[in-house]
C-alpha cells in the first residue's frame, strides 16, 4: 500500500522539480557555437524540439541560441544534421553542477 510520504515523493520527481535542485557557474565565453548561416538551411530544426533545457528557440523566424541554461546533455551536438554546433564542456569546471536529492 501506498503512504502518503509516498505519493508526495513522487510527486516532485518531475523534470522541472529535479533541475531546480541544480545551479550554474555560468561561463562568460559561449561552450557552445551555433553557425546560424547552416540553421537557415536546416529543414526540421530538431535542437528546437529535443534540447531539454529549450536553449533553442525560433525568434523571427530564426534560430536563437543561449547557452547559460544549458545541461551538458550533448543532444544538440549528435542530432544537428548540417553539424552547426561546436561544442566543448564548460572551462574549468563551470557550467551546470547538477545536485541530486
Ligand atoms: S539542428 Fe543544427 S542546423 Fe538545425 S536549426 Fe538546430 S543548430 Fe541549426
Ligand atoms: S547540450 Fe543539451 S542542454 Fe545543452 S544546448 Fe545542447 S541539447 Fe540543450
């Protein structure tokens, strides 16, 4: 049988509940490059759709980028069909530290 400790639990196991745990060092030079000239050509822009922390976002009909909300996923980097980002960690340690509770 479920307790109710139980149910609230799970309760916060959402997403967004995990990434508030986390906090960001935030460079001051992008990690990320996006060559925006190759997004013009990109039929299907999958960044939009599958980053999860929605550092792409189409503003005028174009692609805009932000790194500072980035989670070191990796995603944009393998799924990018016209190999427009250049992707690199964070310098020394900066960028996301993620904290698990
Ligand atoms: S998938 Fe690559 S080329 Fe396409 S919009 Fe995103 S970053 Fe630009
Ligand atoms: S590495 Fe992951 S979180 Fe960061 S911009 Fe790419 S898809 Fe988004």
């Amino acid at each position: 049988m479920t307790t109710e400790t139980e149910v609230k639990k799970r309760k916060i196991s959402r997403i967004e509940d995990i990434l508030n745990n986390d906090v960001w060092d935030v460079d001051y030079e992008p990690h990320i490059i996006v060559d925006y000239s190759k997004c013009r050509e990109c039929e299907w822009k999958p960044c939009i759709r599958l980053c999860p922390a929605e550092c792409y976002t189409m503003v005028g009909g174009e692609v805009l980028f932000s790194y500072e909300g980035c989670l070191e996923c990796g995603t944009c980097r393998v799924i990018c069909p016209e190999k427009a980002v250049k992707w690199e960690y964070p310098k020394s340690g900066r960028g996301i530290h993620f904290r698990f509770s």
